[in-house]
C-alpha cells in the first residue's frame, strides 16, 4: 500500500481552512478514499474538532500550541489516525496563527520519518478581505506585525488559494490572483470557493498529482513573528447550557457572536475568527464572524433546539486577551439570561499565543 498522502494546510485565522477540508474531504470520500484528519490550535474545546467529527470524519485533535511546537504530538496523532482507520488521505489544519512550516513541520518530517507520507504541495489560503489588505487595495485593519504574519504564511506556500471567490465578481478575482502572484512568483494560485465544487476538485488534482518539492522555508525574523502572534488575544471556552424552555441552537449561537463581534467593533479591536456551535447530539447550529469585512454569519446545515445544549465559543481578535475574555462573557451571560437559560462553565481559557519555539527547523 502506497505511503498516505498529507495534506497540509496553512492559513489565517478564519481563511477558510476548515470549510475547504471537509469539502475535500467529501469530496475524496465520494471517490471511495479514507480520510483522516488534524485539527490544532492553541488550546482545547475547538469548534472545528467537533464540525469535521460531526462530518464522520476521524479527528486528531493537537491543542496547546501549533504543530511546529508541537511535532511529536502531531506525528503521534498522525500514526494513531492510520493504526485506527488506514486513511490513503490526511488533511492537517494547522493553527491560523503559525508561518514557518515549511522549515519546521514539512522539511523535518521528510528527513526524520522519510517515506512515511507523501507530503503534497503545501497550501496556504487566503480570503479576498485579507488579500485586498495585503495588497494595499483597501485600509489595513490588522496590526502591522500581524500583516506581516500574513505575508510569511503566504511567502512559504507552494500553493496560494484565494478563497470565497463567490464574494467577488470576476474581476475583481482577477486582480487579486494577479495581484498575490505577482508578489508571489513562485507558489501557483488558485481559487476556491465553497459555492463550486469545481474548484475543490481542480484543488485535489493538484494535491494529488504533484511532486514533492523541497518547500520555500523562510528567512522569518521571529522577534516579529512572536510580536504578531503576541498582538492576538484569544479566548476559548465550553459551556453546558440549561433552560426551562427549549431554545433554538441557531439564534443563540448568532446572537452570541454577534454580540461579541460587534463589542469588538466597538472596541476597534480587528476580529479575526469568532466562532460558536452549540448543539445536542446529531443536532446543531454554527455562527462565524471574520473580520470587518463580513457580518456574522450561520451554518446553512444549522438545526436543532432543546432544553440543553454543549457551547463551544472560539474567540480570536486583535486585542487583549483579558478584553476579550470580558466581552464573551458578558456576551454570554447576555444570550443566556434572554432565554432564561444557565451556563455551566465546563473549560476556559484566555491568553496571546506565546513565542513559538519549534521543536524542529530545517531552514538551509
Ligand atoms: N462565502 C464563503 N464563505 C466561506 C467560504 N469558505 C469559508 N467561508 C466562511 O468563512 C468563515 C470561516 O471559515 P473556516 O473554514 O472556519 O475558516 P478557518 O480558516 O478554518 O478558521 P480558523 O480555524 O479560525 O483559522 C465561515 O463563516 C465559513 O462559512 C467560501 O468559499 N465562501
Ligand atoms: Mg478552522
């Protein structure tokens, strides 16, 4: 049997990531592939754990810090996701926050476990919001050391998705993929939108028929990139809901992040991913806010009410991790009490993401 194939995939926070693997994932498991998958953030309680596992999908979760702080766990978790179900596909979601994987995930994987996958091209996504920020088409809203962020994730890539193209006419699409290329010669760009399977299916040819390549590590001046992801506050937090009455898991989880989102607003703090499912069983509801650019937003799949319901809340927003943790709770506590509803506070946890100190780097 041929090594699995990894699929590893870069990108900021609320890119799309997590929205582009499970469609791939659909769409390899429409073919009659077995997929496992990796998720990775900072801390524990993730909102994407729980949507690719309710895809049926097997999930390996790698929480405390990103995969290049963190690359026994991920090799561990790789090697359970195969001993359990032999997947031919792994698609590794890497935290929103992290550039350097190259030089400290791809490039050491190949040299200390060679053979054991097949690494596809490295894919970092970018949604058209950020990409006219980057390429100086609208006003920045992020931090300058975080642009910069966003920059060295993107100068690594050997594939560049523009992501969300449903939002953009055509172009407008244009202009961004020239634009990105042209500040990035040598990573081919293509788009992605997850209103056309077409271009997932254009996506997984290119993943699954390209060489490997030795990769673009780069020269990153960690100072900064410890800077960037120092400016990020993040807060998480899961929470057994309970109410007299049935509630609807759609309005609560939209109006919890809309009432997070728009106390950033109000604080000039730059969203970055706010993100809420709550759900009881089979059924469950998920609102997203990302950034200026977009209002929040629910899961068109969004179903469900009942007396009590597991909340999973991933904030993420250029601001004082101790802010944002003031703001969701508030937020919380106000969502909960208009429906008469308790919240039993089950895990949280607020904090920037340290420096990150990889365990591996095989820049030269
Ligand atoms: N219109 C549109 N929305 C999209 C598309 N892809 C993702 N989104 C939306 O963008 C938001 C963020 O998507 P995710 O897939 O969760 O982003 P992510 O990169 O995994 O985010 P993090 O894990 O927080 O870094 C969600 O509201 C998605 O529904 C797309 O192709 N078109
Ligand atoms: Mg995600």
């Amino acid at each position: 049997m041929p090594a699995p194939r990894l699929v590893l995939v870069g990108g900021f926070l609320g890119a799309g990531k997590t929205t582009a693997l499970a469609a791939l994932a659909r769409l390899l498991t429409a073919r009659g592939e077995r997929v496992g998958v990796i998720t990775n953030d900072q801390a524990g309680d993730l909102v994407d754990t729980a949507t690719l596992a309710g895809e049926d999908l097997p999930v390996a979760e790698i929480a405390g810090a990103c995969f290049c702080c963190r690359f026994d766990e991920l090799v561990a978790g790789a090697g359970r996701l195969l001993g359990e179900h032999r997947p031919g596909w792994l698609l590794a979601e890497a935290a929103g926050s992290c550039a350097d994987l190259v030089a400290t995930v791809l490039r050491p994987l190949r040299r200390l476990l060679p053979g054991r996958f097949r690494l596809a091209p490295y894919s970092v996504l970018i949604d058209p919001f950020r990409a006219g920020e980057l390429l100086g088409l609208r006003p920045g809203t992020l931090p300058a050391d975080v642009r910069y962020l966003l920059e060295q994730q993107l100068g690594e890539a050997d594939l560049i998705l523009l992501t969300k193209t449903d939002w953009l006419s055509a172009r407008d699409q244009i202009t961004l993929q020239e634009g990105i290329q042209g500040h990035h010669p040598f990573a081919r760009v293509l788009p992605l939108s997850a209103e056309d399977p077409g271009t997932h299916a254009e996506w997984l040819v290119t993943l699954g028929t390209e060489p490997e390549r030795p990769g673009h590590p780069l020269d990153l001046d960690y100072d900064r990139y410890a800077r960037a992801e120092g400016a990020l506050g993040w807060a998480n937090a899961s929470v057994a809901v309970q109410a007299a009455e049935p509630f609807e898991f759609g309005e609560l989880v939209m109006d919890l992040v809309t009432l997070v989102s728009g106390s950033l607003a109000h604080c000039n703090a730059e969203i970055a991913h706010v993100k809420a499912r709550c759900g009881a069983g089979a059924r469950w509801a998920r609102a997203h806010a990302t950034g200026a650019g977009s209002r929040p937003e629910l899961d068109e799949d969004s179903d469900g009410h009942a007396r009590a319901g597991l909340l999973l809340l991933n904030a993420r927003a250029a601001c004082d991790a101790g802010l944002l943790h003031r703001l969701c709770t508030d937020a919380l506590l106000s969502v909960l009490a208009a429906r008469g509803a308790t919240g039993r506070i089950l895990r949280e946890r607020h904090f920037a993401p340290p420096r990150p100190r990889p365990t591996h780097r095989d820049a030269d």
